[in-house]
C-alpha cells in the first residue's frame, strides 16, 4: 500500500484535486458574483435599482440566495419520474463543471511560499515513510493541458443536453416538455456553427491544446492575437462573430432563450424544479457561460496574454478573468437589450445563415492557411 | 497495487453494471441512459491507455450526437415501458448461451495468444512514434491521411452518400401523387373562376 501513496501517480492526482478545488471554489464565486452582476446591471440599464440590501451595495446577496435556495421547500411533484427528475440537474451540472480542469488560467507563475509549502510536504511524508518530492515554487493555472482540450470542452458540453431533455421529459408536464426538446435542438443545430467556426483558429495554432492554443499567442507586448494576427485575421474575426453568436444561443440565453420563454413556456425544462434542484439547474446556465467565454478568450483574443505578463506572471491571470469579465457583461447587456428571437427564425438563422457562413469560412481559412503559413 | 488499476477496476465495474442495466431494464428510457454511461466509462477506459482522440471522439460521436437521438425518439414517441414481449422466439434465448460462450472462449483467446504489446504507428516519415503519444490527435492525423488515406476517404464517401440516400428517403414525392394533387388544384381553380362568372 505504501507504494501506492509513493507513487508518482498519486502525486499527480492528489496535485489535480488540490488544483480543481482551488479552481472550483474561485468557479463558483465568479458564478454567484455573475447573477449579481447581473442584476445590478439589468437594473441599471432598466433604470432601477436592484438588489442593494445585503451588505454593502448588495455584495453578500448571493450568499443570501444561496441560503434561499438551500430552505426553501423541495417539491417533488406526484406525476414525475422520481429517479429521472433527481437525476437531471445532476447531468446538467456535472459535465458543466468537468470542463473547469482545461481552462488555461494563466501562464506558469511563481507561488507565493512556494519552496516552504513543498519542504512542508516532504516533512509530512517524511513522518509516514513516504517520499514525497513535489516542486511547488512554480505552479501552471491549469489542471491538467490535454492533447485534445478543444474535443474535450466540446464532448463536455455536448453532454449536458442530457440533463435538459430528461428534466423536461421527467417533469412530466407539457411546458417542460417543449422547454426541453425545443432547448435540446436548439443546442445540437448551433452546435454544429460553434465548433466549425473555431477550425480557423485551430489552421492557425496547429492544436487542439488548449495552452498551447494561448502560448501561441504570445508577443507583440502581449497583443499578437488571433483575431490580429496577419494574415490569418480575416478568418479569424469571421469566426469569431460566429462563434459568438452560437455561443449565445447554445448557453440558451437572450436573444436565443426560447426554451424558457417565460411568456410561452412559463420557465421552460425547469418549470416543476424548486429550490436546490432548480439552483443546480441555475449554476449550471452560468458555469456554460463561463465556459463559451473562456473559450472565446483562449480561441480569439490571446487567452492569459496581455501587456506585462512576461515580467509579471501573475497579470496573465488578470487579463484572462478581465477578457472573461467583458464577454460575460457582454451576456448581460445582450439580455437587457435585444428582444428574443422567434423559433422559426432562430432554425432559418442557424441552419441557413451561421452553418453555411462557417463552412465558407473553413474554405477561406484553408485556402489562407495553405497559401500563407 | 497501482494507481491506474484501481482506476481501470473502477470504470470496468461502472461499465459492466451500466451494461447489465441496459439489458435488464424495462423502461427504455433507463437502458439508453445506461447505455449513455457505458459510453462514457469506455471514453475514460480509453483516456487512461492514453488514447485521447478516441475517447473524446467516443463522447463526441457516440454519447453526444448518436444517443440524443435515441433518447429524442423515446421520449417523443413516449414509450413509458416495453409494451410488448417478443414471445414468438422462444428458441432464440437457448441460442443466446452458447453464442456467448463462443463469444467468451474467442476473447480469452486473443488475451491469451495474440500479441497485444502496442504496435507504434508508423508516423509520416517513417519513424516510430514514442508510445506515449500513440493517441494523440497528431498521431492518428498522420497516420489517417498518409498510410491510410484511401480506407479514410472511402468511409467519408461511403458516410457522405448515406446522408444524400437518407436526404432522398426523407423528401421522397411520388409522381402520380404529385399529378393528382395538381389536377385537383386546377380543377378548384375552375371552379371557382366558373362561380365567379355564374356570380357575374
């Protein structure tokens, strides 16, 4: 059994834990702060006040959410399928938040007490027998760089469909029903615009690595991003809009929230959730958000790169959660602006619009690619 | 006892069981979302032998694109149970046994007399990649469109008329059908202009 706890391997995992807590914890602050921001810019922009009560400016509301959540009554209604209907949220989250060990946070960066943490380990498994050597005086802000990151986020993402379609069928009720299957098409048909619009990126990089992708990117001061870099740019801001695009639909929000239309479907697959059921369902929305738009950073604008991130490490993490920031204020203010789509629209915009703009632009990337790099 | 085996006994039992429920399962649902998990732990089988790409792609193709709609169909169909048991082929179920066993006998075999240490791909120019980037997406691209590249542009043709026969299928009109609905069309028409001039 010793050789277990002695393995390099157990090492690894046990790093990996220790990363994906850290990493899970900072996840779900960024989420709860994302509701209340967003809340407090609806507010503003429908020229009302919002949530200021708790704490100073409302700063502690989601906790007391949180809370909320966590008391209210859990109705579980007579007609559903029980296993089913405690099931879904489940799916829906999991996979949501297996894509956090991926995110490319920032470059390697010296931890502060980095030396003094590692002699404290080596101590510690000194005391059982163990040899435990770990480096800590550089730590890298990801989890894990795997070969196929990109494949990995989209097989993640692709899961969560799951969650959906079986909460709206579990529910047993017509509103969650539609919610669900009109969710579930609406994921696959812009699914297929999302991942071929980043192609042009991955002709550019030449991987699916997700650090790799960001290591690419380096130079210029911090500014030799996809989206600038000659002659690939024009593909690449092409792909963009795309991508972005299909993201704001895929996360299902404004203007592409038709499964929960709540003038239509009262509040779409989780119309019978009730409270931690329905915030699991909540989380999850926003951890999908975080996720397209630290793929939007990563893919197009330069991940962690920026001006002074090769003298300072640590600012690389601070460009990345400040371009995340924008995308996800970019959510909101779509929310509090645009009205939303009608369904058939939304099938013609993305079946006849953004697929064929995507596999055009592949051709024109190619082309590029081959010409040029 | 090392890591990857507590690893690999974890998935393999999480896939034996998700497969038994599969079967054992009355309600459809149930099996396809068993089935759902079977896929999965293969894809983390998979990952830890280092094969990257197919496990993504396992997730990707398998669990992401082909179960959806397996599960869509169940649930617009609303199929709450198997509604009727296939009881005409009794004899079929004493015919399942033994083709297990050949099954069983044929896996043992190949685990016992085959050669199963990984074979490095032969990379583009020629030289032996290192193993632990057997499956790594490079790896399987260069091996698909340089030693392989015929089977992998015959399978993409073969997919791709498979889309176009399912496409015909689907949009199919018979001609007569089309006549008919024609000429009933023109006759209203005539009608209805011979009412107006009757009106008139």
């Amino acid at each position: 059994m010793s050789s277990l706890f002695n393995s390099i391997d157990f090492q690894y995992v046990i790093g990996a834990l220790v990363k994906i807590a850290v990493f899970w914890i900072f996840i779900m602050l960024v989420v709860a702060y994302t509701v209340y921001a967003e809340r407090r810019v609806l507010a503003v922009i429908q020229n009302r006040l919002g949530p200021n009560r708790v704490g100073w400016q409302g700063l502690l509301q989601p906790f007391a959410d949180l809370l909320k959540f966590i008391f209210k009554e859990d109705i579980i209604p007579l007609a559903v399928n029980k296993w089913l209907y405690i099931l879904a949220p489940i799916i829906v989250l999991i996979p949501a938040m297996m894509v956090l060990i991926v995110y490319p946070f920032g470059p390697d960066v010296p931890l502060p007490f980095g030396g003094v943490i590692s002699q404290t380990i080596h101590d510690l498994g000194a005391k059982f027998g163990m040899n435990w050597n770990i480096d800590l005086s550089t730590v890298s802000l990801h989890v894990t760089n795997m070969n196929v990151g990109l494949l990995y986020v989209f097989a993640m993402t692709s899961l969560g469909i799951y969650g959906i379609v079986v909460g709206g069928w579990a529910s047993n009720s017509k509103y969650s029903l539609l919610g669900g299957l009109r969710s579930s098409a609406q994921m696959i048909s812009y699914e297929l615009a999302l991942s071929l619009s980043v192609i042009a990126v991955l002709i550019q990089a030449g991987t699916l690595d997700l650090t790799k992708i960001v290591e690419r990117q380096q130079g210029w001061y911090g500014f030799k991003w996809n989206v600038f870099q000659w002659p690939m740019f024009l593909p690449c801001i092409i792909a963009f809009t795309i991508y972005l695009v299909s993201a704001i639909a895929e996360t299902n929000r404004v203007p592409f929230d038709l499964p929960e239309a709540e003038t239509e479907l009262v509040a779409g697959f989780h119309t019978e959730y009730s409270s931690l059921k329905f915030a699991l369902f909540f989380m999850a929305e926003y951890v999908n958000m975080m996720t397209v738009s630290v793929l939007a950073t990563t893919l197009f604008l330069g991940g962690w790169n920026g001006p002074g991130v090769e003298t300072y490490p640590w600012l690389g993490p601070v460009w990345f959660l400040a371009k995340v920031f924008f995308f996800l204020f970019l959510y909101i203010w779509l929310r509090g602006t645009l009205p939303r789509f009608r369904y058939d629209q939304l099938m013609n915009f993305g079946w006849k619009v953004l697929l064929p703009a995507a596999l055009f632009n592949i051709v024109l990337a190619s082309v590029i690619g081959v010409l040029f790099l | 006892m090392e890591f990857s085996h507590i690893l690999f006994l974890g998935l393999a039992a999480l896939a034996v069981v998700a497969a038994f429920n599969v079967i054992l399962q009355r309600n459809p649902i149930y099996s396809a979302i068993g089935l759902i998990v079977v896929l999965c732990s293969l894809a983390a089988l998979f990952l830890t032998l280092s094969a990257q790409f197919i496990a993504a792609m396992q997730i990707i193709v398998y669990a992401g694109a082909i179960m959806v709609l397996f599960v869509f169909v169940i649930m617009l169909l609303n199929v709450r149970a198997e509604e009727t048991r296939i009881d005409k082929q009794k004899y079929l179920k004493w015919l399942a046994a033994p083709l297990f066993l050949a099954l069983l006998a044929e896996v043992m075999a190949v685990v016992r007399y085959v050669d199963l240490t990984p074979q490095p791909l032969p990379s583009a120019n020629g030289a032996a990649a290192p193993q632990d980037v057997l499956g790594t997406v490079e790896n399987i691209a260069n091996g698909m469109f340089t030693n392989y590249l015929i089977p992998f542009e015959a399978a993409s043709v073969l997919i791709l008329m498979a889309i176009v026969g399912s496409m015909l299928l689907a949009r199919r009109e018979r001609k007569e059908d089309v006549e008919r609905i024609e000429k009933a069309l023109v006759a209203q028409l005539e009608e209805e202009k011979f009412e107006e001039e009757v009106a008139a």
